[in-house]
C-alpha cells in the first residue's frame, strides 16, 4: 500500500478486504480488479489507475510513436506534392512515387523528424532542386539559393538537397558535379610532390596543390625514365612520411599524389591522365567501405592503373583486433576476389598508416610491392 495519502485513497475501494496500512502488500485477482474498475467506469483499465496513482502518463511512448507517424506522414505529402510540380527534368532525379521511401531509407526522414523546423528544410532543399540545370547547362552553386551564396557549402541543406537528387553517397563535388553544379574551383584538388604538369618548374622535393580549375585542363610532364611509376595514396600522412624521409636520407624525390579523401570525378580524371602520359600508376586507399568505394572510381577512371598493397594478404598482414562492423558486398572489391571474404570475416577496417612501413619502402623502391597469400 502507498505510503502517501493521495496514493492511498486512489486504491481505496479496489481492493477486497481489511484496509492496509502503509507499506503493506496483498495479491489481488487481476481479473477480479479489472470487473471491479469497469463497473466504476467502462475506459478504466488497472494500468490507468496505476498510472494514476503514480502521477505517470499512460502509454507515452505509443503516444509519441503516433505523433511521429502523424509527422512522418505530413513530410511524406509535402515531399510527394512539392516533387510533383518540379521541372520535368528534376522530378526523373526525384521521382514522387519513391522519394519517401528513398530518404526513410538514408535515414533522412527520422534527421528531418529531429529537426526544429523540418517543414522549412525540406522547402528550401526543393527549391533548391527547382533551381538545377537541364542536362548539358551550368550553373554555379553559389547563385542557386539567392542572396545567401554560403547556404551550400555545409549543413543539412545541402546534403537534403543531394539526398532527393539521388547524388548522395559520393563525395560532395562529384555529387554537385553530377548535377551541373560548378562548386569553387580554387578549394580542394590534389596535394603532390615528385611530379608535376607539363612546362612547371617546382623545386625538388617541393609538395604542393593543384586545385580543381588546374585539373580541369591537365597536361602531366611524360615520364624520363622507362617504368616510371607514380603512387596515389589518400592520406596525406602517407605523403608527408615519404617527403620526410626523403629529406632526412637526401634520395630522390618520390612520386606521390595524395587524393585527402575520395577523389571527386575531376580528381579521378587527373589520375587518369597520368596514364595516358606514359606513368605507370598505383593506387590505394584505407580497406574500409569509403576505401573500397574511393579504389573502384579511381580504377574505373583509369583502368591500366594497379591496386598498390591492396590486397587480401595486405589485408591480413595489418588487420587486428576491434569492434567495428564493416557492411560490404561481394562486388566491392573488383581487384580482388579473395578481399571482401577476408574484411568480412575480420570486420575491422585497416588504414593506410597500419602499413606505412610497407608503403615507404615501395615509394623508395620505385615500384609498387604486395604480400603473398
């Protein structure tokens, strides 16, 4: 029995017997206690006089379930109106039939249900997509919400905006790119040293960046040497520990281009042209799911380039152990059959930095190396 007087006196009736003192039990029928609360009253059940008597809601959480279904639903009209009255061209990228169900799937509907204003979101992330190209044209990112040419460089508008268009999953400026949408030309590219376009002078040694505006119109100085061969990591820890240690033993200079991240499509192009050059090119990247993703465009645009330490002996020559879950498919790792089964069966990923050693040592080689199965 309650020890508070209120709590009692909410019980009191219900039970059968001689009353209780505070702090005393008795096991009563539920069945008993149920016909007895409906003939005090039909919608009465022994859960709502609990709740009741505990100053508790009843069934908040179903409550909060229907509201969040109310909202989900409410987004789901405004997505399926809105995309229905884009340009023609827009609304094949969108598409209003499936949309809804595209975005619940990335996840998007559960950010927009969190997000103070998601009604508001979703409105400018339409108009937004209103805004985009016919296939051929241009149009820069910065004119595309008027009056705010900073609205998307980060945020949740941006990526809402990708999402419905289906450019997602990408790096952002090949996303954009996708689309027909210029980002700034002078951010971002690729860090090199070693190498350089055709008719620069760069110091020996000297690492630098060329920004997408220069890639655009790559020209690579050919290869002086038979069997040259360039080294395209991801991490620019790769590239500085090559450039350090060159320094330090005074050798020559390593070829080395460092994509800091997945490459856009105007990356993997410059990657390409290297090979059209004459370079012979060796790629790599980290064994997790963004890695496996970042090798297959990097391989797709330059089909003469090698895998460089990514296989599944390098694999196992670094993995340890961990908590991580890596999803993969079987398709992910075009290079290797044996690689995926390996991933999955570890399901930890291994960064370029677990195999530093390795790689420092094919970058002073001259020539890429693996392990053995």
């Amino acid at each position: 029995m309650p020890a508070e007087p209120a709590q009692r006196a909410a019980a009191a009736g219900l039970i059968d017997g001689r009353p209780l003192e505070p702090g005393q039990n008795r096991r009563v029928s539920l069945e008993m206690l149920t016909a007895t609360l409906a003939a005090r009253g039909p919608r009465l059940t022994p859960g709502a006089v609990a709740a009741h008597a505990c100053n508790r809601q009843l069934a908040a959480k179903a409550r909060r379930r229907l509201q969040q279904a109310a909202s989900a639903d409410q987004i789901r009209r405004q997505l399926e109106t809105a995309a229905a009255e884009l340009p023609c061209h827009i609304r094949e990228l969108v598409d209003p039939g499936t949309v809804f169900t595209r975005l619940r799937t990335l996840g998007w509907i559960t950010r927009l249900l969190n997000t103070p204003d998601s009604s508001a979101l979703l409105d400018q992330a339409l108009q937004v997509a209103a805004q985009l190209p016919l296939p051929g044209g241009r149009v820069d990112r910065r004119l595309l919400v008027p009056g705010n040419p900073h609205a998307l460089d980060t945020g949740a508008l941006p990526a809402l905006v990708l999402a419905l268009t289906r450019s997602s999953g990408i790096s952002a400026r090949s996303g954009w790119a996708r689309l027909g949408v210029d980002c700034d030309d002078l951010l971002g590219g690729l860090i090199i040293t070693g190498i350089a376009p055709r008719g620069w002078r760069i110091p020996p040694g000297a690492t630098y960046t060329l920004p997408p505006r220069e890639l655009a119109h790559i020209d690579w100085e050919p290869p002086k040497i038979t069997d040259g061969w360039v080294f395209v990591t991801e991490n620019p820890s790769v590239l500085a520990a090559a450039s350090s240690q060159t320094l330090a033993q005074d050798s020559v200079t390593p070829r080395v281009i460092c994509t800091a991240g997945t490459p856009s499509q105007l990356e993997c192009a410059a990657v390409a042209a290297l090979s059209k050059t004459g370079w012979n090119v060796a790629v790599r990247a980290d064994f997790d799911q963004a890695g496996l993703a970042h090798m297959r465009a990097l391989l797709a645009a330059a089909p003469s380039a090698v895998a460089w330490r990514m296989g599944a002996a390098d694999y196992l020559a670094a993995v340890h152990e961990g908590t991580d879950v890596l999803h993969l498919k079987g398709s992910d790792a075009p290079w290797d059959d044996h690689l995926v089964p390996v991933m999955r069966k570890h399901s930890v990923p291994v960064y370029e930095e677990d195999l530093l050693p390795a790689l420092l040592a094919d970058i002073t080689a001259g020539a890429p190396g693996s392990c053995a199965l």
